[in-house]
C-alpha cells in the first residue's frame, strides 16, 4: 500500500478506474484533473477530510487495489487537524480569492462575447484583443504571478498539487497564445474553442484554489508568514505599475455592453 501512497493518482487512476469513482463519489473530482501530478496520499491530506471519512475511502481503495487479500491501511500522519470546522480565510489568502471574482466575472462573460462574434470588424477584433489584455494583465501578471513568485514559495515546489496549479497556467497561457494566433489568421472557429476551453481551464482551477488548495496551505502557514505574504502581495500590486481598477471598469463596460444573463 506504502507505494500506492506514493503514486501519481492518475497513474492509479489509469490502471485502476474504479478508485477514480471512489474518490468522485466522495467529492474529489480527481479523475477529470487534466494534470493528475498528486500523490495518492497528497490528495488524502489537501481535502482536508476528517478520519472517518479518510479511513472509508482508503479501505475501498485498498479493496480494488488489492482485491484478493484484505489490507489494513494506516492512518495517515497529518500536520494539521482534520476536526470539522469552518473554514476561514486569512487576510492574504482572501486577498487572493477577491481576485479570482473578477477573473470569474471575465469568464462569465465568455460565451456571450462568442455569441455573434464577428472577427471580421475591427469592434469585434478589439472586444478579442481587450480580453487578452485583460487575461494577460490581470489574471496572469496581477493574480498568477502572485502566486508563482510569493505564495508557492512558501510549499515544497514538488508537492503534486503545486506542480498541477503551475501546468494549469502554463495550459492558460497557451490557450491565450492560440487565440491571438487565431485572430490573426481571421479563424473564428479556434478562437471560440480556444476561449471556451480556457474558460473551462480557470474556472475549475479557481474552485480548486478556492476549495482545497488556498484551504491547505492557510492551515499550514504561521500567523508570521500570513502577515508577510500579505505585505508582499501589496508590495508586488504596487511594482506591477498599473492599478487593477482600469481591469475592474474593463469587465463592468463588457457586463453592461454584452448582458451574459441573456447568453
Ligand atoms: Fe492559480
Ligand atoms: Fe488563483
């Protein structure tokens, strides 16, 4: 068992579907995750489930993995408590969740400026270029970079989870290149798909940090490092050079113009 514990998920998933299911069922939407670089017993940790339910789970995915001899599976050692409580978020930690809200407003917004998309005017082209602007400058440069240069730091950088949240905004910033490609060559087909699979990208990616990843780690971090990364993140908003309210009015004007209620 000590191995699969120290397995790729998806490598177990691959071979053993069936616990893909296990952990769906238990609201851990691992075998849909595009990265899968989580070890088995990370995934244990960072959902933060309680014992009982920990010990459920690894008993039937002991039960498919060995099906011919009954495993005792050990409580896993935790750092931190599993008691069940409310979760709440440290000034730096919803710092950044105040970000992804209009990072989800822009993603929102999507499919409605997909709608009647005509590339071929220059209205249209801008209404593509702004939200690349926005993209790149807000949710890349303002919001990910924080995370990349100061939050992520403070974890091991092998952690399957960090490793997954990196290759989830490097998948980001592909999509984003391929759109730009793409209105350059006036094809309206890639651009719709490229945007519609980056809305889909961010939009899981985001309820993964919101839900488990920025959880985990503000139970892991010290009141100290909680007020350094704040002050750092303010120190970071300040060097940038820009203020996030030209961002902010972006996406009010998109809201008002394309009304994505109708869509
Ligand atoms: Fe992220
Ligand atoms: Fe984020």
């Amino acid at each position: 068992m000590e191995t699969y514990l120290n397995t790729g998920i998806k490598q177990i998933i691959d071979q053993f579907p069936e616990v893909g299911g296990i952990l769906d069922a238990h609201g851990i939407g691992c075998a849909p995750c595009s990265v899968g670089t989580c070890l088995l017993k990370d995934i244990i940790e960072i959902h933060h489930l309680g014992e009982d339910e920990e010990k459920v789970i690894m008993a039937k995915i002991a039960a498919v993995l060995f099906p011919d001899k009954p495993i005792q599976v050990p409580a896993m050692k935790r750092k931190i408590s599993t008691e069940p409580e409310k979760i709440s978020y440290s000034p730096a930690i919803k710092k950044l969740m105040d970000e992804h809200v209009l990072i989800k407003r822009y993603l929102n917004l999507i499919p409605a400026i997909l709608k009647n998309l005509d590339i071929e005017s220059k209205e249209g082209r801008q209404l593509i270029l702004d939200g690349v602007d926005f993209i790149r400058s807000y949710a890349d440069k303002y919001h990910h970079a924080k995370e990349e240069d100061i939050l992520f730091k403070y974890f091991d950088a092998d952690h399957g989870i960090i490793k997954a949240m990196l290759e989830e905004h490097k998948q980001a910033r592909n999509h984003v290149k391929a759109v730009l490609d793409a209105l350059e060559h006036r094809d309206l087909d890639t651009i719709a798909r490229r945007l519609t699979a980056y809305r889909d990208l961010l939009s899981a990616h985001i309820r993964k940090e919101d839900e488990i990843l920025y959880p985990w780690m503000d139970k892991n971090l010290s009141i100290k490092q909680v007020g350094e990364l704040f002050s750092r993140f303010h120190e970071a908003d300040r060097e940038i050079g820009y203020s996030p309210e030209k961002y902010q009015a972006l996406v009010e004007r998109f809201e008002e113009k394309l009304n994505p209620k109708e869509v």
